[in-house]
C-alpha cells in the first residue's frame, strides 16, 4: 500500500537538472513541457473540485 502513495518521482520531476551527457531534441523538449503542463492543470483540477465539495 505504501507504493500507491509515493509522489516523489512526481514532485522530483519538475526540480530536475538537465544531463549533459544526454541528447535532448526538440521533440523530446516538447513532450516534457506538455507533461509538466498536463500534471499542473490535473493538479488545479484537483484542487478545485476539492474546494468545491467541501
């Protein structure tokens, strides 16, 4: 049950140092800043509903 809850990998994922050794493209520069923009706006959507149910 522990697993279920381990947000880390998430909170890290947007505190990360980019690696100089890894080859990074446009695309792959894309995906990450749509990710990261998908994750806030569940977030907001989240915190929301939350507020509006209470």
């Amino acid at each position: 049950m522990k697993g279920l809850f381990d947000f880390s990998e998430v909170a890290t994922y947007f505190f990360r140092k980019n690696d100089p050794n890894r080859r990074t493209n446009f695309n792959l520069r894309t995906m990450h800043k749509i990710n990261k923009i998908s994750m806030l706006m569940f977030l907001a959507g989240v915190i929301y509903f939350i507020i509006k149910h209470i």
